[in-house]
C-alpha cells in the first residue's frame, strides 16, 4: 500500500515538471513596430508584420487585436490595401494564411468602425469617409472573399482559404453590419450620398460566406433582407440595392422583370438603382440602373402620339429599360448574325421616327433594348406602333421589333414540346416564336394572332407583315392612330395640305363621329429636319383669317405658321412657336431662320392641349392662346402666304 501511494506521488511530481506550451504577448516594441509598418505601408516589410501577428504562441484575439491596433487609425488608400494584401498571399503565407485572412478581415473591419463612430451624426456629408468606406468593403470582397478564380458559385479551392475560415469572417462581417445596421442592414430609406456603401458591404458579406446550399438563405437572413429583395437573392443570388427609394411594390416588379428576362441574369449578382454611378466590386456583375430621368414627361409615356397613350411608374420603366439592355446584350453576344443584322437595321433607323422607343445611348444593345423595353412595357401596343409606322412606310421600327424578339429568345425556356417555337414573357406571353437562320423574328402568336413578317435577302429589311395570313391593315391595330407618312399631299377630302419644307411626315385624320358639329379634322405633323423646321402648308382662305382649334406640341419646338413660304434656308413667315418645357412665343422668321419677337412670349409653355385662336387682319394678329393674348403687327414683306404646321426634329404637332 506505501509502495502504491509513493508511485502515484512520483508520478505527479513528474507531471508537475512537464513543461507547458508557452503563451507570450507581444511587446510594445514588437505593437510599435507593427504601426510604422503598417502606416509606411511598404509591401517589403508585410512579411514582417506577417511574423509577428501570426506568431504561432499567440492567440487570434491577439493576433486580431495586434493588427486592428495599427490598421484602425490608419486611412485606407490603395498602398495600404497592396500591404495587407502581401501579409495575407505574400511569399512563405500559405501555412497562415487562414489566420491571416481573418486578422485583415477584423482589422479592415476595425479601420470601418472607427470612420462610422467618427461620423455617425452626419456620415451622409462626408465624401471622403463614404469613398473609404467603400474602397474598404470592395477590398475585402476582391482580396479575400474573392481570393484566387473564384466561380459565381463558390470560392476558389486553391486560394488557401478554408470554408472555417470564410465562416469565420462572414461572422465577423454580419457582427460589424449589426453594429452599423443604420448604414449596412436591410434596404431602409437613407441618403442617396450613402447607398453604394451599403450596397459594397452587403455584397461583401454575400461573397464571404462559405459555399454550400443555404449560402444565399444565409445571406438574406444576415442581411435582415425581406419581401421581394430576399426572393430576388435567394432564388437567383442577386442582390436589388439602392438607398432605400425602391419600395416593396417598386421592389417586387423589379423582381417581375427579372423573371421575364432570363438573359439579365446570367452571371449577374448585383442590380444597383441609383443617380451614383461610381464603382462597386462583386464577384459577378454588377448592373447600374433607373437614375436620372431624361425627359419626364417623355419617359412617362414612351409610346409617343402613333398608338393610344400608356402612362408608366418612370422609376421601374427605367429600370425595366437598363436590365432590358442587358438581356438583349446577352442575346446579341451568343448569336453573331443576329448582333449583325441588328447593327444594320439600326443604322438604317437613322431618326427618332424609325426608332422603336427611346435609346438612353446610341448603340447597337441600346436600340434593340429599347424595342424589348416597350415589349415588357406592353407588347399589343409596341406591336401596333411598329406595324402602323411599316403602313406608313417606315419598315425599320418593325425590323427592329423583330430583332428585339430574336435577342430574348435566345435566353428563354426550351419550347414546351417538339416543334413549338419558344415562349416569350413579355407583358403578355408570346408564343410559337419563329426564328430566321440569322437569329430575327420571323414570325409568333400574341393574344391569339398569328403574325407573320417576311424580310427577304440580301438586307433583311422587313417587306410585309401578315396577321392570320391576312395583308396587315390598321384594323388589326387597336391601339394605332392614323399613320404618319411621308410624301409631298395629304388629303382627306375636305382640306389639303402640301410638303412646304424639309421632309415631314403627316397624316389628315377626319373628325370622329361622335364629335362636335362643325368640328374640323386633326392635322398631325412629326419633324425629322436636321437643321431648322418641317413644314406642311395650305392656302389661307383669305388675306384675312381667323384660325381656331387644339394645338399639342411634344417632343421639341413647333407651332402653326402664317404667311408662311419656303425661303433658301428656312420657312419665312410669322409663327406661334411652342417649345415644350421652355416657353411659347409670336415670331417672325426670315430666310436664314433668324427669328424675331412680335410680342413678350409665355413662360411657362401651358401643357397641351391649349386652345389657339389666332386673328389675322392686315398687318395685325392676335394669337390667343389659352388665357393669354398676343399681339403683334407684320412686316410689310408678310403680306402674304400659307398656313402651316411646323416641327423642329423630334417635334409631334
């Protein structure tokens, strides 16, 4: 018994003796040392700083707190993220490299902390902390979350970062969102100043977490994501970011559109809807949408004076508009004789006439997006806009609208069964879509009509267009108003009108038949001069003559004219000119275009349409124009003339 007790008291004496592992902090040399390393920022020495802070005697929270020490008081410019970069992937980091990478994480996290506390009544104010903070966030996502070739899908492999480690750091970054939720979380109003901060720091938690089936779930949670953000990002891994003026109703038909252009989300992970434009680093790409609009009145009702008029939200129609640039881009790159002919048939579209909707840039992608932009919008109507402008002899909307139906068919679902065309979800589902050998629409179904177009070799322009087999006349368009056509008469039967200048387009639409007795007919007017007005004239009844009807002016300057004639350089005669937006004004013009008041003009232009009455008697006139009169007297060389309509280039009178 004696001999067992003093075995047993040998061996703890023994194990008394053992040394420990030995635990160390760092001295205040060695935390010295590491600031003026990490303020000169001079990639020789990150190795340095990388042996001291992954010491393997030291704990991570020393290791962190080492590293966060120097980095928070520090600025973050472009040196600093190339040193702390070398720390994590320089030369001899491999074996460190998972602690590494959550150490820069902390420490970056750190440096934001301390710029939000610095700020956090007035953030909004402070360009240079918001460019910081992004430049921070976009570092992080670039250096770490996306270290090596990544896929959309999942980190690279041979980055030398584990999926502990990337746990590890998404924690640290939902941690550092809960702290600053203000600025980072969820998709609350806040300055329009601050929103791309938001959106780089929420992206780069989405592209830190570790690959695995829930990781986009995770993300929508972390985020503090809902409504249609959340579907958005946990069906497709997109993230819908802006300052928060996107609400859930605005938000939800983004996430409409998307399902409706397949080709807008291939590789794409962030759609950011704002006026700031500046950069924004993901792992996918990254979509600039809505902004600034450029017309309002304009852009509320993209379908001009040709079809029945469409009022639309701005907000989601621009942002409809930009992801339908996408879409169709996609489409043109994977069918080059399709981007070919599209680039054919947008030169051909050489004015705002023959242009199906309106371009936000001059380009290939951008003309044929804006056909597809008005199929989302409402497909039966761009239908009739473009097939009422190939009535009046304008085939080129109609070949771009074929065009536009080719790109988003080269993204949608597989036919539903052998021998069907693809289907189309547009404002309405398009069926049966036939595709020529050069990727154009050659043919499809809408609301139950067949429509068929032929665009013969050797342009492809569109030579005729059938519905049910049938010739297209202006009944199968409900929507379409009388075509404008070029030409040099217009007449319908009880007034005619004669080309006076330039090469306009015009239609005569008689009274409708429920109108006013006595009522007259619509004369309509669209300008496409390069310099100075179209003009379409008519004898004036008498020298002297009262003039009395609606007047619309939309698009740019036009009016009526009187006594009015071609001159070398322009119409010369007097005019009441409308400029929408700008101001309505009683002119005289000579024959170089020159114009001069006959009377104080009215500013503001009154929205259309406006009663006009206008009085000639000798060398005196008075226009009438809703409440406000104008008077003036002629010149003796206006002693005579016609009556016209006038329309500067984008003019609709």
């Amino acid at each position: 018994m004696k001999l067992r007790v003093a075995l047993v008291a040998l061996l703890g004496a023994l194990a008394a003796s053992t040394p420990s592992p030995a635990r160390a902090s760092l001295t205040t040399s060695e935390k010295a040392q590491i600031k003026d390393f990490v303020t000169s920022a001079r990639p020789e020495n990150a190795n340095r700083v990388r042996s001291l802070v992954a010491r393997t005697d030291l704990t991570t929270e020393e290791s962190i707190a080492a590293l966060s020490d120097a980095v928070s008081p520090a600025p973050f410019i472009d040196a600093r993220g190339v040193f702390l970069r070398e720390i994590v992937f320089g030369v001899s980091s491999a074996a460190s490299r998972p602690l590494l990478a959550q150490v820069v994480v902390r420490a970056m996290l750190a440096r934001a902390d301390a710029i939000f506390q610095k700020y956090v009544g007035g953030l909004d104010h402070e360009p240079r902390a918001i460019a910081e903070l992004v430049s921070i966030y976009a570092f992080l996502d670039g250096a770490i979350a996306n270290a090596g070739r990544p896929t959309l899908a999942a980190h690279d492999p041979n980055a030398g970062i584990s999926a502990a480690t990337y746990e590890e750091c998404s924690k640290a970054m939902r941690e550092h969102v809960d702290r600053n939720a203000r600025w980072l979380k969820g998709d609350g109003v806040m300055p329009e100043s601050v929103g791309r901060v938001r959106a780089q720091a929420q992206t780069a938690l989405f592209d830190m977490l570790p690959d695995g089936l829930t990781r986009r779930v995770d993300a929508a949670d972390r985020l503090g994501l809902k409504g249609a953000r959340r579907q958005i990002l946990t069906d497709w891994g997109i993230l819908l970011a802006d300052a928060g003026k996107l609400d859930e109703d605005k938000a939800e038909k983004v996430r409409q559109v998307l399902v409706r252009l397949p080709g807008a989300r291939v590789d794409l992970e962030l759609i950011y809807a704002g006026e700031d434009r500046g950069p924004l680093r993901t792992r996918g790409l990254v979509a600039f949408v809505g902004g600034a609009s450029r017309d309002a009145a304009a852009d509320a009702k993209p379908f001009g004076d040709e079809v029945g008029a469409l009022t639309v939200d701005t907000s989601v129609s621009l942002i409809t508009e930009d992801l339908a640039v996408l879409a169709v881009k996609r489409g043109l790159d994977v069918r080059p004789e399709l981007r070919a002919q599209a680039d054919r048939d947008a030169t051909a579209a050489n004015d705002e006439a023959k242009i199906l909707g309106r371009p936000r840039a001059p380009s290939v992608e951008h003309e044929v997006a804006a056909a597809a932009h008005l199929l989302l919008l409402d497909a039966p109507r761009t239908i009739d806009l473009a097939f009422v402008r190939l009535l009046g002899g304008r085939p080129e909307s109609a070949a771009l609208l074929s065009d536009a139906i080719g790109a988003l068919a080269a993204f949608a679902p597989p036919p539903k069964a052998a021998g069907q065309g693809p289907e189309l979800a547009l404002s309405k589902t398009m069926t049966g879509v036939r595709l020529a050998p050069n990727g154009t629409a050659i043919g499809f179904t809408l609301d139950g009509h067949a429509w068929a177009l032929e665009r013969p070799a050797p342009g492809f322009a569109v030579a005729n267009v059938t519905r049910g087999g049938q010739p297209l006349s202006l009944a199968h368009l409900p929507t379409a108003k009388t075509p404008l056509r070029e030409g040099t008469t217009w007449s319908d039967g009880t007034i005619s009108f004669a080309k006076l200048r330039g090469a306009p387009r015009a239609a005569i639409v008689p009274p409708a038949e429920k109108a006013e007795k006595g009522a007259g007919p619509t004369v309509k007017l669209l300008g496409s001069a390069a310099k100075g007005y179209d003009a379409i004239g008519t004898a004036a009844p008498a020298e002297d003559f009262v003039l009395e009807g609606d007047l619309v002016v939309r698009g740019a300057p036009g009016g009526i004219a009187f006594r009015a004639t071609n001159a070398r350089e322009s119409v010369r005669g007097a005019m009441l000119v409308v400029t929408p937006g700008g101001r309505t004004a009683l002119v005289t013009t000579d024959d170089g275009g020159a114009e001069a008041m006959l009377a104080a003009p009215i500013d503001p232009s009154p929205a259309g349409p406006v009663r006009v009455k206008i009085s000639v008697k000798g060398a005196k006139v008075e226009a009438v124009v809703g409440p406000t009169t104008l008077t003036g007297t002629l010149p003796a060389s206006l002693a005579k003339g016609e009556i016209a309509l006038v329309a500067k280039k984008g003019a609709n009178v």
